[in-house]
C-alpha cells in the first residue's frame, strides 16, 4: 500500500486499486479497482530506487483489451500495471513479487500470447469527445455525431452508425506534436472505399484527436470497451475458414474414399480387407480429412459388406 494505491495477491488474483491522491493520474482513476488473474500475467518486477521504487506487472500478450488498445499510447503514470512504491515499503514490494513468481510456477502459467481475452473490458455505454465530433458505444453499436469544427465532407456524410458486426478493425493514432491524431474505425462493406486513403479530417469513419489529455483517456477506454467485444486477434478470420460441406458434398467426398463394392466371394472371404479400410478410414477422420459425417458414411457403407 501507498500513496500511488495497492496491490494484494491472493494466490489467483492480483488485484490492483488505485490511490486517492491529487498526483494519481486520473485515467487509472477512472479505471477503477483491476483485477488481474494468475493466468494473464506474464511476469512481475520490482525496480528499486534511491527513493522508494517502482512495481510493475507484465500481462500476456493479448489478455488484457485495454493493454491491447493502450499499449504504447498512454503514459507510465496512466499505465494501471505500474506504481510507485513508497520508501520503506521496499521489502513489501519484494515478497509480493516473489508470491506472484512462485505462483506462476507452480501453476506453470505460460508466458506466451494468450489466443482469447482473459479479462473483461471496461464498462458501456462509453463515450470519446474528440476534435470534430463525439463517439458513443452501447456495447452493440457505434454512433458518431458531428460537432462544429467538422469539415464539409463529414458534415455532408451526417451521423454516422454501426454495429459490432460491421467493424474489421480500429486504429488509433495519437496526436504528437502539432500533428492531429485519429481514431478510424474500417468498416466492412463501406461505401467509402476510398476511406482508408483519405484524410482523417474527410473521413466519416474517422474522429480528428486533438491530443488533450481527458482526449486521450476516454480514447484509451473506449477502444478497450469495443476491442472486448471483438473476436480475438487470434481468432481465424471467418472468411478464411471454410464452409461445411452441403449434404450432397458431404456424400460425394464419402464415395471417393469408400470402397468399390467387391464381387459377392470377396465380401464374404476378405474381412480383413475391409478391417484394413475401416481403420484407414478412422486414421483419415483424426486427421481431419474427413468430416464426423463423412466418416460415418463410409463406415457403414464398409460395415454393410460384412
């Protein structure tokens, strides 16, 4: 505990609570108490300092959709996974960080991405006010409105909206320097095709970012909420796995790996012949050339000859 806030483990859980200080920043504030399980940490330290010292918790890749939208784009002071230890609590610090590394031995956590969200993502609705307009997220769909710094082309576009469903991805790229940044949302089947090489002030899927520190916290929550409720990064792409096979397919790919029917003397007289197929056929189902009703097809297409 101290003044940045407190960490306690639990042996599952390490759960992480914000101080109530004026100097704690006011995204990890508004983040609220986090609680990251075992599973999703990837490793702990303490970097000790000439006054006090400093924890930090790293998460596996892809757990974490807030890490997944911020990483890299907030501060260290907004990073909800640091906190300054004050002098003294040292050798607190230490022992939490060996029970975390004990744990995650013992539980042989691996450290390597994780394929699926370990934690959840921030509560909606979500709003993000940005240079030209203010975005809205319920959890299911996202609205846009524009404010009067909008340029003609968006203004002309009018409000926009889409669903979860519609979305393959959003960007964000923070203003630096006298540089605007943006937050583009690329939605499928757009009929601004051209949306991706135009500029974010003429894109009606794209908020202008002035770069204004609240700007930048409810971007980082905001993203996070909708990152959350997007398939994985790890997901396969629906357009890339294919099809289930029609029922007629189904049957067309059992025949070319069934048997030719045998003349009635080799049916009675070669069973294991027919043994021999059966198990090629169950080595061809575990591999997964042949589909669950593929394979029962050809069975009993080969269980009828004996």
């Amino acid at each position: 505990m101290g003044r940045d806030g407190a960490w306690t483990f639990d042996g599952e859980i390490v759960r992480i609570v914000p101080g109530r200080d004026r100097g704690v920043n006011k995204l990890r504030q508004l983040m609220g108490e986090v609680t990251v399980p075992l599973a999703a940490v990837a490793g702990i330290s303490y970097e000790p300092g000439k006054k006090g010292g400093r924890l930090r918790l790293r998460l596996r890749e892809g757990a974490d959709p807030f890490t997944q939208a911020a990483g890299g784009r907030i501060s260290e002071a907004a990073d909800p996974y640091q906190m300054t230890v004050d002098p003294g609590r040292g050798g607190a610090a230490e022992y939490l960080v060996d029970e975390v590394r004990n744990a995650l031995i013992i539980e042989q956590v691996p450290s390597g991405p994780a394929d699926r969200y370990l934690m959840p993502g921030p509560d909606v609705p979500r709003t993000v006010a940005a240079g030209d307009g203010t975005a809205t997220f319920d959890g299911e769909t996202i609205r846009i409105q524009w404010n009067w710094a909008v340029e003609g082309s968006k203004k002309e576009a009018g409000p926009q909206q889409f669903t979860l469903k519609d979305l393959t991805g959003v960007e964000w790229i923070p203003a630096a320097g006298l540089e605007n940044g943006h937050v583009r949302f690329h939605v499928r089947g757009s009929a601004h095709k051209l949306a991706p090489k135009l500029a974010p002030k003429h894109d009606p899927h794209c908020l202008v970012l002035w770069g204004l520190e609240k700007e930048t916290r409810t971007t980082a929550l905001f993203l996070a909420a909708v990152l959350a409720r997007l398939p994985h990064p790890s997901a396969p792409d629906p357009a890339e796995v294919p099809a289930a096979p029609s029922p007629e397919q189904a049957v067309e790919r059992a025949a070319e790996v069934t048997p030719e029917p045998a003349p009635p003397a080799a049916e009675t007289t070669d069973h294991d012949a027919l043994l021999r197929r059966l198990r090629e056929l169950g080595d061809l189902h575990r591999e997964g050339v042949l589909t669950e009703e593929e394979f029962a097809l050809a069975k009993q297409a080969i269980l009828r000859r004996f």
